[in-house]
C-alpha cells in the first residue's frame, strides 16, 4: 500500500506546494509516525481513499482482519488530533466502520476509537473557513450515530460532545498546526443542527437510564445557544423531556438536568411556543406527580430548589388558557398545599413573629445582629408580611397590624437620624434614608386595603391614615429626590391608591380627603408631558392620580367645585390633548361624571389647547381617530357610507350573528364598553351639541354621527333582534313583524337624514371656501392695481424733475386750465411765492428750529412776502398792523 507517489506527495507536503485536499487532481494522505520521523516532526504518508476503498469491499477472506487493521493504523496515526482538512474522508471511513457493526460487532471497537478522536481538531490557519461544511456535517454525524444500538458507543459520542465546551488541550503538538477552539466546533455544531438529532436520540433511550443521563447531558450544554434551543424546540424537546421525568434515575441527575433544559427552552426560544407544546395532559401531568414528590419528601436546600423551580415553570405554563391545569388535579393540589400552609402560620404565629422587626430602631440595645443585618431582616419581615397578611386577616387585625404600620410610617417621616445601608435585595435605593422602610410599608398598607375588607379599611380610617397618607405625599413633594426617582414615584404611586381605595364609595372619607388632598392631585396633573415617556414610573404616578380623581373627589362636590376653581378640568384636558390612548378612556370617564357638575360646561368650553383648539374640537378629533381605529366605513369627507349600519366597526362585520341567552351582551351592546364613543356622545351632549365653540366643517360633519349615535345603537340592537330571530327560524305575529320592520325602517331613515345633512354641510362649506378664494383673489387684484398706480405716478414724477420737455408741457397745462378772463369784483390770490426752487406742490409745513430765528429772520425771510420788520422777540412771523402788499389790484390785505 505504500507507493512511490505517496511518497512523492509526503515531499510535496513538506516543502510547503502541496494543494487544497479539496482538489480532484490530490489524493488525501495521512502520516504514520515512526520514532526517528516524531523527532523531526515528519509524517509518512498514508492514502485515505485507499482505506475507504478497501472498507468498501466485502466478500474476501481475510478482509475483516485487513480493515480492522488499517483502521488501527488510521487511529495510531491521528492520535493527537484529527486534522480539518482530512476531516471528511476520516467521517466516512468512521460511518463505514458504523455500518458494519451490526453483522461485524468487533468493529465497534474501531468506531469507538475514531469516536475518542473526534473531540480534538486540528488546524491551519485558514482550515476553519475552508473546511467549514465538512467539519459541520462531520459533526452533524455524530448525532445520526446515536441509532447504533451499543451502549459503549453511544456514551463515547456525549462525552465528545460535551469535551466541546471545556476539552483539554492534547498531550502531544503536532508541527504545524493548532487546536480548533471550544467556539468554533460548537459553533459548527449548531450549523449541523446536531441538537435535533440529539433530541431525537431520546426515544431510543426508554430503559436505558445511563445513556439518557448522558444525552441530557449534552442537551443541557447545547441548550445554551439560542440557535440550539429554538432547533430543540422544533424537535418537539420541551414536551418529549417533561414526558419522561418521573421516570426511575436514583442520582436525581434526571430530574435536575430536564428543569434545566426546560428553563433554557423557556428563555432562549419562542415561549409561546414552548408553553404550547408543554400545554398537555401527560406533561402537566408529570409536572404534578414531581411537584408533588419533592414537596412531601424533600427536604434538603437542592430538593426545595428543584421544587420551587418546578412551580415556576407550571406558573408559566399555566398563562396559557387552554392549558388542563383543573383537568389534570394540579390545581386542586396547590390549593390543598396553600390551605394546609395557612393553618401551619396562623398555628406558629407568624404574623405576630414578623412584626416584632416592623418597629423604630431601639437606642442603647445590645443586638445579636449588626446594624446591616436588622436592617436587611427588618425589610424581609415586611415584604413577607405583604404576602402572607392579606391571607390571615384575623391574625393581622389581632396583631394590632394597622396601628403597628402606620407608627412605623411615623417614623420614617421623621427627621430621626438614621444611616441605612440600603445593601440587600428589598434596600434598593435606601442608603442614607428610609425609603426603603416607607416603600415595603406602603406596599403591605396597599395589599391590606385592596382585600375591600370594611373591618381592615374602617380601623385604617379611625386612625387618620388618610391625613397621614396626604401628610407624607406632601412632605415628599416638599423634599425632592432626583437621585432616588423612581422608588419616590413608586412611593407615591401607593400612597394615592390607598387613598383611592379607602375613599371609594364613603362620602364621609371623600370630605376628609378635602381639599389638601386635591392639592396633591393637582400637583400631580401639572407633571411635564415629557417626563412620561422616561421609563421611571410617571405613567403609573398618572394612572394612580387619576384613579384617586375618581374615587376620592366625584361625588363629593365641595371637592368637585374645588377641583373646577384649581382648573382641575383644564389639566385633564391638556392631559386628554396628549392623544396617549391608554389615558383617553379614563379620563373621558371622569370627564362624563364631572359634567353632571353644572359647573362644569363653563370651564370645558373654556378651555384652548394648542392652536386655539376647543374641548369639543378635541373630542371630535379623538372620536374620529377611534372610529379609523376600530375600521368604521366612512368616506374621504367622514361621511356616512352604510345608512343601515353607521356605527358597524370592522370587527362587527366579520363577527357573524348567533343566538346568545339574554343574560349574555350582543356584540353591539358590548362595543359601547370596549371603545370611548358612547363617553364622547355623553359629554357633547351634557356641553349641548348647539352651541359647540371652534368647531370646523369637517368637525360638523362629524358631529352630525355623534348625535345620533344613541339612535344608530338602538338601531343596531333591534338589527341584532331581528337577524336572531331569523337564525332561530322563530315567526313573529304579525303586529311584532310590523314593529320590527318600521324600527328598521326608522334606523335606516335616520341614517340617511344624517349622511342628506352632512352633504349639505360640505357642499355648503366647499361653497364658502369657493367665496374665500375670490375674496383672496379680488384682494390680491386690487394690491396688484394699486402697485401698478404707484409705479405709474413715481414714473410721472421722475419725468417732471428730469425731463425738461415734459416739465414745460405740464406747466403748459397748468396754464391752460386756469381762467384768462377774471370775473368782476373777483378778489385775486396769489398762488406763486416767489423765490422758492420746487417744481412740485408742496405738502405739510414743517417749522424746525435749528438756529435761532433771530439771526436768520424766520423761515420765510428769503421770499418776496418776507415781513419788513422783525419782532424785537424774533421767531416766526407775527401779526402786526401796517404791513401792505402791493398786488395787481392794489389792494391791501392783513397778514
């Protein structure tokens, strides 16, 4: 087998011009070591295509002994390593090898060796790009080789498969070359879609319990990429591994290596999806049966680990509806678990154990615990509180629990000095002061108030937790904090839902709201806009403040009129004119209870948003932009399309019709609850719908749908009662048909009444916009005109001052006008002065005194008509008596 050209291509090799193994003209060679050639670090030679050809054949004596021995020589020869670029011709040669075992069993033992090899790759420096698919679909074959039925073999491919993530290095160098790394052949391996076939490999493995646990094994390290985890998650992994894990593993490997591939498919692939696959009797099933078993016989840390685990993942899955959680008895069994839980607190006094760390620090104790550890058990103490009082109110309310709370919120108001360490999980953001204490203490107020029990809320109110609320909102207000934002917002958040849920429904707590509690709320309202859109709770400081608007001030009107005087009304407004639809349908609600205020109108008409908008403007506009929104017809005007149905979303006209008992909503009447029409139609008609500011055409043509939208939903109602009852194949007598026909009848009239008046509402307005436009166009006409006339007269008097021929032309006419023959006993004037240089008529006279007049003689002393005598004062000219000037008539005239 060693030939004269395999020792030319091993020189080749060795001086560096050898080509790709790729190329059809090379042939692969490998190198058997010899002492003398491992000191200089040279292989001879060994021809691969010529071990896969003699694999190949079959029928020879003798042939078995000769494969098994070459295939020896292969792994001799590849001992420390197997290089990338005979990566692919060294794979087929192990499938041969793989082919053969089932009538040939000793080749098992060659498929093992190769198999031993395959964790160790190595390389040149370029090997990685260039052999990419084959070391890919090299690997891609290790999973299909989990089908052999040997346990040997089968435990070999896992623990080469795990040596990917942490292999070590081999124990000889071979010259070079280098080892691939971890992250390329894990990398390769995802690009093989080796975790499918691994996944696969497990319904072979039903009663093989070693070999599973090894396949697990490789899961759990496969299960790490996301690539991996979302082919698992298509090979069925998540439900294929919670079948089997009751399954008999006295190591406990079982168990705890499938939560955590379950964990791993739950966060790094489709949840959805994988709750969907886990969404199933047999897997709930088995969830169950292992919940069960640790919490009864598990007792040590790893056991309540695994058990807790467990439950989270069930927690999960149970979001799913349609997940048997009842059918299958889990449900049934946590609520025996949570009963029986109860009675083991209520028995070992917890409540009462707990609360002897919800108290102010004690001065001048000797303590078992540093200051940071009280702090840190003090915190839990409260925040298991939260959890386990609202379960044990008698417990709670014969601990004193309210009083207990509310003297700690005392305290942490307090100027008392206190260092906290704020090091813990629950001290978040209360280093250096007591927030912390205050935020888990408001949250166990919060819980306690929320259960609606009169008792817990009645013992609250007697103790003025609603002053105290209000007193501690105002003091934070008073003492911002930019550094701690989030927790102050978080901290006041709950305060107003205490109030709101201890005030709802109780006038009498509502006045003790008043109007220090108005105050806060106002405050509140007047946040930047921008501030919510930070991320750091503002959103929930608003919906919180608007719940309290609601609970804690309609209905009791010396709050309402307080509200409308502090412009309340105008906050929510601006608050509304965000167009942040998670807002709208709240405030809008509030808004309609508001208007039964009479107050109330006044101050909505008043108000302008940006652009001189209108409230009414401004609930048009949202009332259209629901109405694009939900898919109702309208044209490019807004106008009505569908007489018989005006109001009809697009989900009412895919929903079909179907007889429903009459205690169940029809999907008309449900949809004036599921969007903000109906509240918009309550408040314009509480404001009039006559006599609307602002409104433009547009916003009439809308406004003609929203008064009628009562009619249109009655209409839509009896639609619904009459297609039903042609469902149900019923047969009105006549006087009901006939009813039914003219409701009908009615409905459809009064839709095209409204779509006949909003025609004419648009031609109307494209008639005006027609009356503006040559209003517009007659106006720049006639400054068009005015400009020509300008020019034209400028054009005149530049003629007249600098050309002579036209000045002599006008002074011809000039001449020409004037009389030559004078009337008798005419009293001639003159015009002319005489010695002025202006060949135009003069305008206003203006006296500027510059110097003094004295010296100059006046304004006139140049002139013809100049005064023979000056005052003695100087000046302008005065009145004197005997100034004569002789004229063509002889006659004297007084100046």
């Amino acid at each position: 087998m060693w030939t004269k050209e395999a020792a030319a291509t091993a020189e080749a090799r060795e001086s560096g011009i050898r080509n790709k193994s790729s190329s059809s003209s090379q042939i692969p060679v490998v190198g058997v070591v010899t002492e003398d050639d491992e000191a200089q670090g040279v292989f001879k030679p060994m021809d691969l295509n010529c071990v896969i050809k003699l694999l190949e054949e079959t029928d020879k004596d003798g042939l078995e002994e000769k494969q098994l021995k070459f295939v020896k020589k292969l792994v001799q020869c590849f001992q420390n390593g197997l290089p990338l670029r005979d990566l692919a011709q060294i794979f087929k040669i192990l499938n041969l090898c793989a082919g053969k075992i089932k009538n040939q069993p000793r080749f098992v033992e060659s498929a093992y060796d190769i198999i031993k090899l395959s964790c160790h790759f190595e390389k040149k420096v370029s090997d990685e790009i260039t052999y990419a698919e084959d070391t890919a679909n090299s690997i891609a074959l290790l999973g299909d080789l989990m089908k052999i039925p040997s346990s040997e073999l089968r435990i070999q491919i896992c623990k080469c498969i795990v040596d990917f993530y942490h292999a070590e290095p081999p124990k000889k160098h071979i010259p070079g070359y280098q080892q691939a790394s971890s992250s390329y052949k894990i990398q390769m391996a995802e690009v093989g879609g080796l975790a499918k076939t691994m996944v696969q490999s497990i319904t072979l493995l039903e009663n093989q319990l070693v070999e599973k646990l090894w396949v697990l094994k490789v899961l759990q390290h496969l299960s790490t990429s996301e690539v991996n985890c979302t082919i698992m998650m298509k090979a069925q992994a998540a439900s294929g591994i919670c079948t089997h894990l009751n399954d008999p593993d006295p190591s406990g490997q079982l168990l705890f290596r499938s939560s955590e591939i379950l964990w791993n498919l739950l966060e790094k692939s489709s949840k959805e999806e994988v709750i969907q696959q886990l969404s199933n009797l047999e897997c709930l099933l088995a969830l169950k049966e292992v919940f069960t078993n640790l919490f009864m016989r598990g007792f040590s840390h790893y056991d309540r680990q695994l058990r807790n685990d467990i439950l989270v993942i069930t927690t999960i899955i149970a979001q799913n509806p349609e997940a048997p959680m009842i059918e299958c008895g889990f449900t049934k069994d946590l609520i025996l678990i949570l009963c029986s839980f109860s009675q083991l607190l209520i028995d070992g006094k917890v409540i009462l154990a707990l609360f002897t760390y919800v108290k102010k620090p004690e001065k001048q104790k000797i303590m078992d615990w540093s200051a940071a550890q009280h702090e840190e058990l003090q915190l839990h103490a409260i925040a298991t509180l939260s959890s386990v009082a609202p379960l044990l109110i008698e417990e709670y309310m014969s601990c004193q629990g309210n009083a207990r709370v509310l003297a700690f919120l005392e305290w942490c108001e307090s100027e008392d000095l206190f260092f906290s360490h704020g090091n813990s999980f629950h001290g978040t953001g209360g280093r250096g002061n007591k927030f912390a204490q205050m935020r888990y203490s408001l949250r166990l107020l919060r819980a306690m108030v929320y259960l609606e029990d009169e008792t817990v809320n009645t013992d609250l109110c007697e103790k003025g937790t609603i002053q105290q609320m209000i007193g501690i909102f105002k003091n934070i207000i008073s003492k911002p904090n930019e550094k701690e934002e989030a927790i102050v917002l978080e901290i006041q958040s709950d305060i107003l839902l205490i109030l709101s849920g201890l005030c709802e429904n109780h006038i009498q707590r509502k006045e003790i709201f008043g109007t220090e509690g108005v105050d806060i709320v106002l405050h509140v309202m007047k946040t930047d806009p921008r501030k919510l859109q930070s991320g750091l709770g503002y959103n929930v400081l608003l919906f919180s403040t608007l719940d309290s608007i609601w609970c804690c001030i309609l209905g009791c009107y010396p709050s309402e009129d307080y509200f409308l005087e502090k412009e309340g009304i105008f906050l929510l407004l601006d608050v509304l004119a965000l167009n942040q639809k998670k807002f709208c349908n709240l405030i809008l609600g509030i808004m309609v209870e508001f208007c039964d205020n009479p107050k109330t109108a006044a101050h909505v008409n008043a108000w302008q948003g940006t652009k001189d908008q209108t409230a009414a403007s401004l609930l048009i506009k949202l009332w259209r932009k629901e109405e694009k929104e939900l898919g109702v017809k309208r044209d490019k005007n807004g106008k009505i399309i569908d007489t018989k149905k005006p109001l009809f979303t697009s989900f009412q006209e895919e929903q079909k019709i179907i007889p429903l008992p009459a205690n169940c909503p029809s999907v008309a009447v449900m949809d004036v609850s599921e969007n903000i029409r109906a509240k918009i139609y309550a408040i314009l008609g509480k404001l009039d719908f006559e006599n609307l500011p602002g409104l433009s055409a547009e916003d009439f043509v809308t406004l003609c749908i929203i008064h009628r939208y009562l009619d249109f939903k009655i209409g839509e109602i009896w639609n619904e009662i009459y297609e039903e009852i042609k469902l149900e194949k019923l047969r009105p007598v006549t006087t009901d048909k006939k009813a039914l026909e003219a409701i009908t009848t009615a409905s459809e009239n009064v839709g095209k009444m409204v779509a006949s008046l909003q025609s004419e509402i648009i031609e109307s307005q494209a008639r005006q916009d027609v009356q503006n436009e040559q209003k517009v166009y007659a106006k720049i006409q006639a400054t068009h005109k005015q400009r020509e006339l300008a020019n034209k007269s400028w054009e005149n008097f530049l003629a007249r001052t600098s050309n002579a021929k036209t000045l002599k032309a006008s002074r011809k006419a000039i001449e020409a006008s004037r009389y030559h023959k004078r009337p008798q006993n005419a009293v001639f004037h003159q015009t002319d002065i005489k010695g002025l240089n202006t060949t135009v008529p003069t305008g206003g006279v203006v006296t500027v005194e510059s110097t003094p007049a004295r010296l100059v003689g006046g304004p006139l002393a140049d002139t013809d008509i100049a005064l023979k005598k000056l005052p003695i004062r100087g000046g302008a000219l005065q009145r004197v008596k005997a100034v004569e000037i002789v004229d063509a008539t002889k006659k004297s005239i007084p100046t």
